[in-house]
C-alpha cells in the first residue's frame, strides 16, 4: 500500500483529527474577535501610531498555534501507547518511508487548516473593524497578501514542527507539555531569561512579523522570523528522524 495513502486513511478516520481542524480555524477567529473588543467603539484618532489591522486579525493564533502543533504531534504520539506503531511499521517496513508519509500528510492537512485559519481571522476581524468605522485591511492592501502567506506558513511549520516533538516525546502529554512551553511559556519568559535584545529572535517569536504588515520597533524583520522558524522546524524535524531511526518501538 502507498504510505501517504496508508498514513492520509489513518488520520481522515481519527475524529479527533477533524476537530482539532475546526477548534483550530473556529478558536482563532473567536480570539481575533475579542482581541479587537478594547478598541471596538474608538474613534481612529484612539488607535495607536503604528496600529496594524491585519496582524491584529490574527491575535487568536496564540491559541490556534498550540492546536495545530499538537494536531501534528496526535499523528504519531498516541501509536507509541497502542502498539498502533508496530503494525505500521509491518505495512511501510523503511522507517524513512513511514516518516516522510507522516511529514507529507500532516503539512498537506496542516496547510489546508493554516490557510483556513488565517482567512477566516482575516476576514472576520476586518469586517468588524469596517463596521465599527475603524481602518481595516483589504486584499488589495500592500503586504497583506504576503501577511496572509506568512500566516499560512506559521501555522503550517507549527504543525510539521509538533509532528517532530511527538516522534521524540512518544506522548501525547509529553508533546503538549513541550509544545506550552516553546510556544506560550518560553516567549513571555524569555525577556527575563536571555535579555530583551535576544527575546525577539526566539523563532516563534520572530516569525511572528511574518504575517504582519507594520514592522514594530524592537521585533525580527519577517525574512529573518521565516528563516529562524524554518531551521527550528528542520532541526526538529532531523532529531526526530535520528529518534524514530535508532529507538525500538518498544523503547519508553
């Protein structure tokens, strides 16, 4: 049987597949929205000097982000407890085969939910600022087509990024309490601990100027955050190669 194809039936027939998609697309929306709520009913003239309606539209992928790290990380992690990992490995023998099947179906999914994800925000969150008579974001605007990319490639490295802290922790407790602290805890501690030059550069962090359209003082310019949060991914991605490689599936 064709790996992708073995590896694509096994994630659609999980339902928890598909709920981590829609809790993904539907939590960052509901979060963009009260994100805007302290500004909504101001005048223009209240909005800061550098207001950025399309990275505030996307304020809910602090939440949206944990999910679709960890809807990669459920791609594998849970086998390790079944035993489901044994019987893949009869099907897909080269465990260099197994692996990249994961990788494709989970960028392919991840991608589709990124993109999902991000219209979706964009397109609620402007709306109502529109409404409420507050600058907003249009398409046609310079740097929101390249906003809404960089968008589509944070959640989707996010998502390849998880799939390699699930080979390596083999848990799904373990992955989601790695995944907290490299996407929600290290970021807002990291000023205290490495100083407030080098917290910018923390690659989440960083790459978090990729789906904005204002660069704001003090932050990584969004080449630099796409290329930290690129070689985080393939450093991940190279330690769990090595991890699935040597480790016995019986290995804890």
């Amino acid at each position: 049987m064709n790996a992708v194809r073995f590896e694509w039936v096994k994630l659609r027939s999980l339902r928890s597949s598909w709920l981590t998609v829609a809790a993904t697309v539907l939590s960052a929306a509901a979060l963009g929205v009260l994100g805007i709520s302290d500004v909504l009913g101001s005048s223009p003239a209240e909005l800061p000097a550098d207001w950025d309606p399309t990275a505030v539209g996307f304020k809910g992928f602090l939440f949206a982000q944990l999910l679709i790290g960890m809807l990669g990380a459920l791609t594998i992690a849970p086998e390790y407890a079944s035993g489901v990992i044994a019987g893949s490995l009869v099907v897909v023998p080269s465990r260099t085969r197994l692996l990249a099947a994961k990788a494709v179906v989970v960028g392919c999914v991840a991608a589709a939910t990124a993109l999902a994800t991000t219209l979706v925000s964009f397109g609620v969150v402007q709306a109502l600022l529109a409404a409420d008579g507050l600058p907003a974001a249009s398409l046609g605007d310079p740097g929101v087509l390249r906003a809404l990319a960089g968008g589509t490639f944070y959640l989707t490295a996010v998502g390849l990024g998880g799939l390699a802290v699930g080979v390596v922790a083999r848990s799904a407790t373990t992955s989601l309490a790695a995944l907290v602290g490299a996407l929600l805890l290290f970021p807002a501690l990291a000023p205290g601990i490495v100083g407030e030059s080098l917290a910018p550069y923390w690659p989440v962090t960083a790459a978090q100027s990729a789906y904005a359209t204002v660069q704001v003082a003090g932050t990584a310019t969004a080449t630099v955050g796409v290329l930290l949060l690129t070689w985080q991914v393939v450093g991940l991605s190279l330690a769990g190669y090595i991890a699935f490689r040597r480790r016995d599936v019986h290995e804890a």
